[in-house]
C-alpha cells in the first residue's frame, strides 16, 4: 500500500486529526489508588507520636513518555479540593534538556505566590523565601523534571498540611520519606482505550488484535500510542493493522536504551510520514528556547511565512507531536531528544546555526515593537514601529504588555541559551538589550529588576569573554546599582571598583566618572565619610576637567553632604556654595533654592543662627520665583524653627501660617470640586 507524505502546510490535511483527541486521562488506576494510599498511610513521625516536620513527598518515577506528568496532574485535580491555597507548579528542568537554573524557579514560585523576589538573590534566599511562604499555606507542590533532589529539598515546605508530588526519571535519594510510584507501560485495556480516542471503536473493533499488537510496540507508553494514534487519525483510509505492520519493520536504534525504543519508532513512524517542509519544521524546533514555540519562532526557524508555520503548529499538535501551552506550543520532553537528533544528522552545523539566527534577530524586532508601542505617537520609534510588517507589530500597548508577560520565561531562556551558545554574541547583546528596555518600559526598572539582574549578568559574561571593556564596565555599573539597591553594599562596591579598572582600560570618561562616584555613594551608604569624600572629589576633578557643568554642581552637592555627616561644617558650607553657585549659572531656579537651603542647615548645626535665618530667607525667594510650593514651605517652617530659638515667637508663627496657607494651596490645586460647588 504507498503511502503519502503528510501535507501540514496545505489545504488538504486530513479532517480526521481533530485537536485533544487523547487529552482524556486514560488508564493508571492502579497507581492513582496506590498514590492516595500512600497520602494517608501515616509518616514515621506520625507513629512515632511527633508530628511531621515537613510536607509529604510522593515520587511519580518512570521514563519519559510513560504519562508521569499527566498522572501527576490527574492526581492533584483530584486533590484539589483537600489544599485551599491552591496548587502550584514548577519545572526544574527544561523538556528534555538542560536543568532550570535554581533561583529562576524559585522566582517563578515566588511570583505565583505573588511575592516580589530581590535582584541578585542567591538560591539560598530565595528557597527560603518559598520555604517561608509556603509555611503559612496550604498547597499542593507539583515539581516536574526533578532530576536533581537536592534542589527539590530546598523547596520542600517546612509544613506538613502542603504535599509535594515530584515527577522525575527515578529515585530522590536524599529525600526521606519519599513514597515512589514507579510507573511502566499502560495495562493492555488502557493502552486500547487511548488508541480508541484517535482511531474511534470501529477500526478497534474489527481488528482487536492489531490493536493489541500496536499497544505492545509501543510498550504501553502513554506518549507512543498517541503518536500512533495521530497517524491512523490522519489516514482514515488505514487499517490498526497497518500501523502494526509498519512498526514491527522500523529497525531500532542499537544506540538507545531498549526501554526507549519504542517511543522511538512511534516517533519515526509519524516522522517520516511528514513532507519534507513540515518535517524540516519540525526537527528544527528542538532549538526552540525551553521547548516552547509559537508562530513566530516555527516560521523563523523554518524560513517560511506565519501563517503556513501556524498551519504546521496546528497539524504538529494533533499528531502528538507537540502539546497546546498557552499561545504556542511546546515540545514534550520526551520527544525532545529525538527532535536533536534528527536535527544532527540530517542539518549541516551552517543550517542550524543559521535557524538559529534568524530566531535570535525575529524575537529582537518583536521585543523592538514591544517597547515602541508604549512610546508617544508620532515619536521616532512609533514611526519605525509603522515600518515593521503587520505581523511583528501589536495592536495595542495592553497586546504587548500581554504578550511580553505570558512568554518572559521564554525570552529569559532565550537570552541564557544565545549567550551560551557563544557563536552569535552580537544577536545575544542585540537580544539582551532589546529585552533589558521593553522589561523596563512596560512593567518599569524596579518591578523588572529581578529579571533585570540577571540580564546584565548575561552582557557581562559575553563582555569578559570577548573583551569588550566599555561593555563590561557598563554591566558592572548596572549590576552595582541593583547591589545597591537591595541593600548587599559591599557587593556593590567590589562591583564599582571593578567598573572603574574597566572604564578605564577602555578609556571612557563617562564609566570612570560614574565608576568612582559610585565608589564614593557606596563609603557614603557604610558610613566612610572620609573615604566617600575622597572619591567625590576624584568625580569632581574629572567633571570639571571636561567642563561638565551639570555633574559639577550635583558632585558638590554629594560633597557637602558627606561633610556635614562628618561634622565638617566649614568644607560642607563651602561645597553647598559651590553647588549654588553652579545651579545658578546653569539657570536651575529650583536647585539653587534647595542648595541654599542645605547651606541654611549647616549654618544651624554649626551654631550660627542668624546667618541660616539670612540664607533661609534667601532660599525662600528663590524658591518662590522656581514656582516649587513644596520647598518653599518646608522653608518657611525651618524659618519658623529658627525664629524659635532667637526667641521671636510671633514670628515664627507667621511662617507657620504661610507654611500651611502654601501646602493648602497646592492640595486646593488638585481639589475636584462639584457643579453645585460653582454655583
């Protein structure tokens, strides 16, 4: 009987494949009431009389394709019920590759828990920080691909009214108390009955035992039968025998473990079958990042248009060879590996990373157009934006905002694997930086520092590797900064001192300057005010040698305010003035009122009363022709304050009057009145 190639880009696909064909559970009974058993037979602690330290652990150990995950999703929709804050899940590896970093999980639980995770945290905080959420809840855990169980350890919930259900190849070791349930082929009946779901009863029923037959190649693995499933479902015209038939002649692969070789010839059953484009299509998607793929990446992978790549997605999927995940698709696990396979042996290293590439540059333009939907009509990246093609662009600034939420796993792991792959460093930097402005412009620079962190990290690893100084001096800068802001000071100073040794090789003034200010903000944040006054007098000098006015006039301000710290008041007047001095000649109103206003304060801690009076009042003018309403009656109560202490009382309650009449001035601005107010 010839047979022909499947088609998924055309018109004339099989109506037969319909979508969730196999989605039903099937089979497994044993092994669900193994499982519940297994929840309430008492601990050792139980009957030991001590009440459990930690959560229950039950293992769902078995080999990719046997339906491990799928039993352990039955299992907690059908515990759902006993675990009022609700189920949450985790990967720790990625389908069929390499393992999750452990902090990247952590944070995705944290942020499921709605918890905002620190920049820069290591594993050990953040395990803790779950560990410590998880204290207070009742959840059900589910951890998926958990190869290694040292990193689920670190997770457990030090509760015992949450359950862990790990899902993993085999034993955790290490884990006491973990309950395995050890998973093998499907009972002949199941195996049947999941065929039944694509093939429907009749074809089952006149041929019972090629239906058997197909049930034993396949060794009863949830994901071969599917596989062979889909193929009969695309063929109406073919026979449950003859997909025995074509089984029993595929050759196995003496390379592969015997227990995985008959997902292997379910898979090549269905490969092979493919038209070369869609089979193309498809073993290039084991370089989708996390094995995660939507329209856009299958169609640059592949080189053909979105449409015929969303076609091929579609038809891929109810074939079994791909699963729905959100607005894409992804590659199960245990296909993944023979997906990297076949990509070996039939692509040239030039071809891949070619595909590649143009993976890489296609989510650059869409995170291009991500960040410039949220800028301004009219403005130079909205008129770029209108240059793209349709398909690139959003429709609206709540479309990508959407779109950048739901697949920032994928763009995270997509930024890890071009900065490993260490071939394509300037996509990777492209990649890098693009992510970096549209992480900051939709959701801003501190809700997005976590991802931000480690995004920098990347531009750092590529910049010592290429030796790209000016680069890494930024990284470092950047990374500082985070440091900093999470209160790790003394990281951030090793990182600022780094930055400056870099900007320097690469002789950029404006790393060095900002280098060793940066210096002086983290002596300044540890209390050295000698040491934070000596750097900010390296950024002046250097400031004032390139005649940067601006900079000039706010490194003076830093200055006068470590030396009043210090008690320095006479270098702290002088360097108040200075900044005056500055602001006034760049003709910033507002600047020069407040800094006359700190010299007014150093005048009152250095005991000279009627001169922060004088200043103070100056300071007040000066702030009354900016127009800030805020400073000027700030002022006017420190004048207040003063008039006090030279014993002029009425005075001082004048100034207090004109405090209040200019704050209630400034909230009357903002006062939303009624109609009837009006009239």
């Amino acid at each position: 009987m010839t047979d022909q190639a499947l088609d998924l880009g055309g018109s004339d696909r099989a109506d037969a494949v319909r979508p969730g064909s196999g989605d039903r559970f099937h089979g497994r009974q044993r092994e669900l009431k193994s499982l519940h058993a297994d929840i309430e037979r008492a601990g050792l602690d139980t009957l030991a009389g001590r009440k459990a330290a930690r959560a229950r652990v039950l293992l769902i150990a078995g080999r990719p394709g046997s339906g491990r995950t799928a039993l352990a999703e039955e299992l907690a929709g059908q515990l759902a019920d006993r675990y009022p804050d609700g189920i949450l899940r985790v990967r720790l590896a990625e389908p069929g590759g390499p393992p999750v970093p452990l902090d990247e999980a952590a944070r995705r639980l944290l942020g499921d828990l709605g918890i905002a995770s620190p920049p820069g945290a290591g594993d050990d905080e953040l395990t803790e920080m779950v560990r410590g959420a998880l204290a207070a809840r009742r959840v059900l855990l589910l951890v998926d691909e958990a190869h290694d169980a040292e990193h689920v350890d670190l997770l457990l919930p030090d509760n015992p009214d949450c359950l862990v259900v790990a899902v993993s190849d085999g034993p955790l070791t290490g884990i006491p108390g973990v309950r395995p349930c050890t998973l093998g082929g499907m009972d002949a009946k199941s195996a049947i009955e999941l065929l039944t779901a694509f093939t429907g009863e009749v074809r089952i029923t006149v041929d019972p035992q090629a239906a058997e037959i197909v049930a034993e190649e396949c060794g009863g693995q949830p994901a071969g039968l599917i596989l062979v499933g889909g193929w009969l479902a695309a063929r109406p015209g073919s026979s449950v025998a003859d997909a025995a038939k074509r089984l029993r002649a595929l050759p196995d692969d003496g390379d592969q473990p015997r227990g995985a070789r008959p997902l292997a010839r379910a898979f090549r059953l269905v490969y092979e079958s493919l038209s070369p484009p869609a089979a193309r299509t498809l073993r290039l998607l084991a370089l989708a990042p996390a094995g995660l793929a939507d329209a856009h990446t299958a169609s640059a992978l592949a080189g053909c248009s979105v449409s015929a790549a969303r076609t091929m997605l579609e038809g891929f999927a109810v074939l079994g060879l791909l699963r729905p995940a959100g607005d894409g698709f992804e590659v199960p696990g245990c296909l993944a590996p023979l997906l990297r396979a076949v990509v070996e042996t039939s692509e040239r290293p030039a071809e891949v990373q070619l595909a590649r590439a143009r993976m890489l540059e296609r989510t650059v333009r869409r995170l291009q157009a991500c960040r410039a939907i949220t800028e301004p009509e009219g403005s130079p990246a909205r008129r770029k934006l209108a240059g793209l093609p349709r398909a690139l662009r959003f429709p609206s600034v709540a479309a990508a905002d959407e779109w950048l939420r739901s697949n920032r796993p994928v763009l995270l792991a997509s930024a890890r694997l071009a900065v490993d792959d260490g071939e394509l460093d300037t996509l990777a930097r492209r990649l890098v930086a693009a992510l970096v402005r549209a992480l900051a412009a939709h959701q801003g620079t501190e809700a997005a520092a976590p991802d931000l962190y480690g995004l920098h990290q990347l531009v750092l690893d590529v910049a010592e590797r290429r030796g790209l100084h000016r680069e890494r001096a930024a990284a470092l800068l950047n990374l500082g900064d985070l440091d900093a802001r999470s209160g790790r000071t003394h990281d951030a100073l090793a990182r600022y001192r780094a930055a400056l040794d870099a900007g320097r090789t690469a002789n950029d003034a404006y790393a060095t300057g900002r280098a060793m200010e940066s210096v002086g903000g983290a002596h300044q944040e540890l209390g050295d005010w000698q040491r934070a006054a000596d750097w900010y007098g390296r950024a002046l000098a250097q400031r004032q040698a390139r005649g940067e006015r601006a900079d000039e006039a706010r490194l003076y301000g830093r200055l006068g305010t470590v030396h009043t710290y210090a008690g320095r008041y006479g270098e702290a007047l002088r360097s108040w003035r200075a900044a005056a001095a500055g602001h006034r000649r760049l003709g910033d109103v507002s600047a020069q009122a407040r800094a006359l206003s700190e010299v007014a304060r150093v005048q009152e801690y250095a005991g000279r009363p009627e001169e922060s009076l004088h200043t103070c009042r100056e300071a007040v003018d000066w702030a009354r022709q900016a127009g800030d309403v805020r400073l000027q009656a700030a002022l006017e109560l420190r004048l207040a304050d003063t008039l006090d202490r030279l014993g002029d009382p009425a005075a001082a309650r004048l100034h207090r009057l004109a405090s209040e009449r200019l704050l209630g001035t400034e909230a009357s601005t903002y006062e939303i009145r009624s109609p009837s107010e009006g009239d």
